[in-house]
C-alpha cells in the first residue's frame, strides 16, 4: 500500500478505522472480479486501487443508524374473571 496515496485518502475519509474498513470492502470486490473505477498506466495492487477510488471520490461511505435496543417489560398477566 502506498504511503501517498492513504495521505491522501485520508483527506477524503478522515477516519482511519473508517477508512479501512472501506478499502477493505473494496479490495474484496476487486479481487472477486468487479472492475476498477479508475485507470492507471502502472500496475497498481487491489489496496491502491481502491485507496485511488476514494482519492477521486469513485466510492464513499454511509453511516449507518443504530436504533436504541427496545427494552421489554415483559407480558402482565390478563385477570380471568
């Protein structure tokens, strides 16, 4: 992984964790087969590949909400009369 280009992306994602936790889903695709959405003369491996994407705004991110966790008070019991 090159040095440059993660300076750089991280000025795009300023969140390390959060950026690697997107390149890391990247590099997967690309490695499964998906193409590259950006060209480059050199041969660059799958983590700069996407580390590029993220440099020239070709992929981001979206946090997702997390829901408070509903809390039961448990079923009351229903008087027979």
């Amino acid at each position: 992984m090159r040095s440059d280009y993660l300076r750089e992306a991280l000025k795009k994602i300023d969140d390390p964790n959060i950026l690697i936790n997107v390149v890391s889903r990247r590099v997967k695709q690309l490695r499964r087969g998906n193409r590259a959405l950006v060209e480059s003369l050199e041969k660059l491996s799958a983590e700069d590949i996407a580390l590029r994407e993220v440099i020239e705004g070709k992929i981001s991110y979206d946090l997702a909400e997390i829901e408070a966790p509903v809390v039961s008070r448990g079923l009351s019991r229903a008087t027979v009369g």
